[in-house]
C-alpha cells in the first residue's frame, strides 16, 4: 500500500435471526487491526428488512484481550458509530427566488443573493450546498444546515467576460446520505 492511499474493504453484515443482511462500504481498513486504528463506514445496501437501511459513520478499533506489546496477541473489536435508518427517501429541494445584483467592486462581480427550502421531511431540516457555476467551473459555494423555514443565502461571483447566465446548483442531504440535487439558471444583469 502506497502512503497515503485510501483503502475501501465491503462487510456483509447478517442478522442471527434471519431478517437480512446489511452491506457497508468501510474505508481505511488496512489499519482495523492496529491499536488506535480508525476510518468511516457507509452502508451501500441491504436485504430482507434492510433493503432500505441507509447510514454512515466512523469506525474505530479496541482491543478488547491481550497485551498491546505482542498485537499478535490481541483480539480486536470494530466499533461503528453514526447515523442510520431505513430510509431511502432523499429530502426536498427548492428554490424559491434568485436575484443578482452588479456590484461596483471588484470590476465584473456580482451578489447573488437566493431562497431555498431543504428539509428531510416535515419535521426536520437537512444540510445544504449552494453552488453557482458556469458550466463546469465552480464560481462560489456555500454549505450549511437548514431548519424548516426558507432559507437566504448570497454569494459573490465574478463570471469571465461576455457570461450573461450562471447555474445555480443545491443539493439537499439527509443524516443517513440520501440527497437530492435541483438546478435553475439565473440571468445576469446587463
């Protein structure tokens, strides 16, 4: 293994009773075995009453038996702690106005200031990525939580010269990952 390199190990986690398994994607696995040894988690599928299951998290391991001097005498635990549920509904996103305004500095730049709505459900908020673009290039983002009410967010941009459009981007997430992604234009004033 290369330093630095990520590795990704998938569990299958099965349920003693019968009622399904749970699938996870586990990410720096070469170190689980290690004291103090740490990495994420996120659940990638399931069946029986899993099939929805959705969740992520961090995993760490302790070792439970044995003498820290010799690993070969350890016994490990991976413990897993996050966020999961069944649940494969991604929250809602919309917007609800854009506007932009010419700023007289810095030459060419623009305050777009937008209201949105991003929520799990009726009774819960979601964390958000605003993003305005051109095509590929990211000119601004700006990420947060959101509670039930509309949200107002600005951003300062400076498109390249002769650009008279910007894409506006949100993407909506839950607490167990599911997301939702909605796009509007929005045009520049002259």
């Amino acid at each position: 293994m290369l330093a630095g390199q990520k590795v990704t190990s998938v569990r299958v986690f099965t349920c003693d009773d019968g009622s399904g398994t749970a699938t996870l994607r586990m990410e720096n696995i070469p170190f689980e075995h290690v004291v103090g040894g740490a990495g994420t988690w996120e659940v990638t599928g399931g069946t029986g009453s899993y099939a929805k299951l959705r969740g992520n998290g961090s995993w760490k391991t302790l070792a439970v038996v044995g003498n820290e001097a010799s690993v070969t005498s350890l016994t490990f635990r991976t413990r897993l702690q996050g966020t999961a549920a069944i649940d494969e509904t991604a929250p809602s996103a919309t917007f609800s106005r854009a506007t932009a305004k010419k700023l007289a500095r810095p030459k060419g730049a623009y305050m777009v200031t937008v209201a949105f709505v991003a929520r799990d459900s009726a009774i819960e908020g979601a964390s958000y990525r605003l993003k305005a673009k051109v095509g590929k290039r990211m000119l601004a983002s700006q990420a947060g939580s959101t509670a039930l009410q509309a949200e107002v967010a600005s951003l300062t941009v400076r498109p390249p010269s002769g650009v008279r459009t910007l894409q506006l981007e949100l993407t909506a997430t839950d607490a167990v990952g599911n997301a939702r992604t909605v796009m509007r234009s929005l045009k520049l004033p002259a």
